[in-house]
C-alpha cells in the first residue's frame, strides 16, 4: 500500500467528509453501497488549466472502490446515486488521478437531479 491509498482511506473514511451512498449502473448490476463525498452544491472543477465555476452538482468517489466492486469508471454515466437520502442521475464523469495514476485517484460524477 502506498502513502496515497493511506490519504485516501483517512479521508473516505471519516464520516464528516464522506458518507455511504448507493450505487446503481445502468448495466445492470445490483445497486453498491459505496463511500462519497458531496459536491451537490457545486465547486470549481480546472477546465484547460483555469478554474471555472460549476454550475451542476458533483460527488466523487474512488477509483479503487469500484474496481473491488467490478466497475469500471465508464459502467457509471447513467446510472443513478444515491446520496443523503436523494437520488440523482450521474450524466458523466471526470477522472481526478493519484500521483500514482488514475487507478488509484477518485472519479468526479456530474451529477443531474432525478
């Protein structure tokens, strides 16, 4: 395990940044319970190397913790999560890469209201 997997679990783990949400892809699995951070509110995401308002709302979760779930990052656009109790449509994602690359990074869901 490296340094970044340590950072990375403290944070998922905490529960006053990140909470269990759940999980259902459009491919057909049944729903996960995974771990999320909330973003709903909207953030800057770096587009082309300046900062820019969303307008939308986010949530990521790693990278990692799908993998272990069968899920790659593409199974996810579609599909619905649900987080503090409200359900939202994930329209895409983004891929927020580790130093040690994205495998071991976190994946920013746009998100739509259901």
């Amino acid at each position: 395990m490296d340094a970044w997997s340590f950072h990375y679990d403290a944070i998922y783990n905490n529960p006053m940044i990140a909470v269990d949400a759940v999980l259902t892809v459009a491919c057909g699995n049944p729903p996960e319970t995974i771990r999320a951070i909330d973003k709903t509110v909207g953030q800057l995401v770096n587009f082309k190397g300046v900062d820019v308002a969303t307008i939308g709302p986010s949530a990521c979760v790693r990278v990692s913790e799908l993998a272990e779930k069968g899920l790659a990052a593409d199974d996810v656009d579609d599909g619905v999560l649900t987080l503090n109790g409200k359900d939202w449509t994930i329209i895409s994602h983004e891929a927020i890469p580790a130093p040690t690359g994205e495998a071991g990074g976190e994946l920013r869901l746009m998100l739509s209201e259901k």
